[in-house]
C-alpha cells in the first residue's frame, strides 16, 4: 500500500486525514468536499459516478453531520483549526471508506469540537465504519477505543484496554517519566 497512488488506497476503501490539516484553504468548504469525492477515481468511476446533484447532496449530509454546513460557502483559510479538523474528516468520508485513519485528529482542536469529533466517531463507528487512530491525547483515546497500542521509537512498547495502558510502567516511564 506505502506504493500506491492516492486513487488506488481510496479504491482499497481507505481514507485518511493528517497530522497537519490539508484543506484547500482558497476554496470553500463545499468545494473541498466535492473535489475530495473524485479520490477514488479512475477511468471506471469517472463513467459511473454519480450524478453532481448526488455528490453535493451528500457533501452537504456530511456537513450536516459534523456541524459544519452553515459553513459550506466559507473558504476553508478562514475557518478555525477545528473547523478544518472536522472539515479533513469530512473530505475523508466523501468516498464512503471502509476504513478511517485519523492522525491526530485533536491536535489543534478546541474541547468543545474535540467533543465534537468524538461524538461524530462513535457514530460512524456504530454505522460499521472502522478507525484507526493516531493519538496522543490519552483521555481522547480513553474515552474512545477498546484496544490501544502504544508504540515508542516505531516500537510497539505495550498493548490493551486504555486502563490496562494507563497503568503499565513502561508507558509511564517512556511518556511521563518515572
């Protein structure tokens, strides 16, 4: 996967967002979500895509669900940090991915649209979406899945449930200190 081109992970039903936000800062909002559908596309998809008044109807669904549609006709440079947050995931989800890969998804992220964000992945999760998450806001985490691997180093340094991490020295001394 770490050779293939953007189109063919998207075909393989994954989607990710990254570290550092990437939005299409001059144009809007809902451009950004329209221009994100076309991720999967190839020849084939570009034949039987569906319909622009499709695309936007769900671009503007997507939205809806992350609180963000009143925002649809803003450029994306003049949102907030998690404005662009939620507006990265909802360019990830436009082509509907099987699996969801969120780096970071906090960081720069005020507590309310952390809640936000956290609200909106149990929901998917609960509709069959699956996610991976990059993270280092444990109470995040915590709240949020029910295995964690920690790694240090490119390592895995420990494995479990967000107790059984929050309790394991190892994890503490490599990341708090002793």
């Amino acid at each position: 996967m770490t050779r293939a081109r953007p189109y063919q992970v998207a075909r393989m039903g994954l989607a990710r967002t990254f570290q550092s936000v990437r939005v299409y800062r001059k144009m809007t909002v809902l451009r950004n979500m329209l221009i994100s559908h076309q991720w999967r596309d190839t020849s084939l998809w570009r034949m039987l895509r569906p319909s622009p008044a499709n695309t936007a109807q769900r671009a503007h669904q997507l939205l809806d669900f992350l609180q963000i549609e009143h925002l649809a006709g803003e450029e994306a440079g003049h949102l907030s940090g998690g404005q662009r947050r939620l507006l990265e995931i909802g360019m990830a989800l436009m082509p509907d991915p099987d699996i969801l890969l969120l780096d970071e998804a906090t960081s720069g992220v005020n507590p309310t649209l952390i809640e936000t964000i956290k609200d909106r992945i149990r929901t998917l999760n609960a509709q069959g979406k699956t996610f991976l998450l990059i993270e280092h806001n444990i109470n995040f985490i915590a709240d949020l899945c029910s295995r964690v691997y920690v790694l240090n180093h490119g390592e895995k340094l420990a494995e479990g449930t967000p107790h059984e991490i929050l309790q394991n020295e190892a994890v503490i001394d490599a990341y708090f200190g002793a």
